[in-house]
C-alpha cells in the first residue's frame, strides 16, 4: 500500500500531459475523491487493454500504458517516487503524494476527547530488520498519557499495550484518524506513508531500509530513528530482499539497527514538541 501510495505524483503529472489517464492498481481505495477531472481508477483491465498492454511491453514503449510495477524493485537505490518517474518518463522531483478526504472524513469524530497519538508497531513481515526491538511502549504510553494525550493503537491485531486503546480501522478510516492525530509513532510501513503524506508529525522507526530512499528528510514533519550499523541499508544490496538474512545476528537475534531504546523514543516526541 505504501508503495503504491508514491505513484500519485506521477499519476498528477500525467494528468498534466494527458487528456485521459486511466490508473489501474489494487489499492484505488486510496485515491477516493481525487479532484483532477480527467483521471479515473478501475481495478480490471479489459481484453482490449490487456493486448495494448502486451505491446508495449513486447516493444519498450510507452504508446499506449505506462508500466510501473516493480521499478523499484528493477533500480532499488533509489528513491520509490524517482523510480516511479523514471519509468514514466517524467523528470525527478521531492514531494509528498497527496490524499484526498472527503468532507464527511474531514468532520469524522475520533470517539475520543483532546488530543491524541497513533501508533502502528504491526509489522506485516517476520523478517527481525524490519521491526524495533527494545522500546517499552508501556512507558512511552504512559508518558504521553500524563502529556494529556490519548493513545491509540493501530493494526489488525498488534500485540497489547497497557494504557492503549486499539482501534481497528478500514483503510479510509485509517486516513481521516490520521489526518487528526497530533502524534505518529510507527514503523516504515504503509500507515507510516500515509502519516507522512497528510503531514502529521511522525516518529518513524527504520531498520535495515535506508530512510533516503523511502522520505525526504527536509520535506518530513517528523523524525527518523534508526541505529547505526556497518551493513547499514543492506536491504538494498540483497539480490531478493524479502529472503535477506542479517549477516550479523541471523533470523532469529535482534538485528543493531533495529536495538532502540525507550529514552531516544521519548527524546524524539520532546523534540516534535518542541518543534510544534
């Protein structure tokens, strides 16, 4: 999903060339309310384009599509949005996707009183470098509670944390939450994007993916937390990712760059709050 999230740049800048650009991806839910007129999203391809499809790819153009699936994947030191512009034909640029709520979104009620913080610490993998170890999220909860803030928890089903209320949430509902937290704390994942993107001030924690190439650091409201380590960004170098194994602990220890500690989690809420 997040990925996916970082071709709105691009579909805009379409759009600006084009006087029809049709997006066809899995995830349109994210592109609800989308003002430009002459974009539109669908979830098939008929047979008709399906064959356009298959031309372009026999022949390396782009004449009739715009193929963006695994353009990361094909160049992955880079960033998701250069990655997606380059194979679009489009020049590079630093910016956000931006997202679109509706107006009953935008006046959702949250359920609760006061301010209040998300968090999302439900990794969708079980590979050990894309998780944080080492952080008492009891602690860092009751913190912020003391702060005047409510803590809610994101996820399917994360693991408990006392003094936080887990809200389940549609993708939507997700988004318009988001869009009214005073606070993210996650790890890099598509909820961690989606923060980014409605410019909520976020605590992103990251392991062995280097944050470069998934944030603009200048452009982020918020702060990147991850420790170093020799092999830093070895996420990128493996020839399949998804079956890397840390070269330093294995499967089963806890990768160093993914060993944070309670206090530089409370260190970088001080530091948003100051900044806020």
């Amino acid at each position: 999903m997040g990925d996916v999230l970082w071709i709105e740049p691009v579909i805009r800048a379409l759009a600006d060339r084009h006087d029809k650009v049709r997006v066809h991806t899995r995830y349109n839910e994210l592109f609800l309310n989308y003002p430009l007129p002459n974009v539109s999203f669908f979830s098939g391809l008929s047979f008709f384009q399906k064959i356009l499809i298959r031309i372009d790819k026999a022949l390396g153009t782009r004449l009739f599509s715009i193929d963006l699936d695994g353009s990361y994947e094909a160049s992955p030191h880079r960033h998701f949005l250069e990655a997606y512009q380059a194979s679009a034909g489009l020049p590079p640029t630093r910016e956000y996707p931006r997202l679109y709520l509706s107006e009953k979104e935008r006046c959702m009620d949250p359920g609760i009183t006061g301010p209040f913080v998300l968090l999302h610490l439900e990794s969708l993998t079980d590979k050990n470098y894309r998780k944080a170890y080492g952080i008492n999220w009891a602690a860092v909860a009751d913190r912020l509670s003391r702060d005047g803030y409510t803590v809610l928890q994101l996820g399917k089903d994360p693991v408990p944390i006392k003094g936080v209320i887990h809200r389940p949430t549609s993708l939507r509902e997700m988004m318009a939450l988001l869009a009214k937290a005073s606070l993210f704390i996650g790890l890099d994942s598509g909820p961690s994007h989606l923060a980014a993107a409605l410019g909520v001030p976020s605590i992103l924690l990251f392991g062995a993916v280097n944050p470069a190439y998934r944030h603009f650091p200048e452009l982020l409201k918020g702060i990147i937390l991850q420790e170093p380590c020799p092999y830093a960004g070895c996420f990128h170098e493996a020839p399949n990712p998804e079956k890397m194994i840390c070269r330093l602990v294995g499967e089963d220890g806890i990768p160093i760059c993914c060993a944070f500690t309670t206090e530089k989690v409370l260190e970088a809420i001080d530091q948003l709050k100051q900044r806020t």
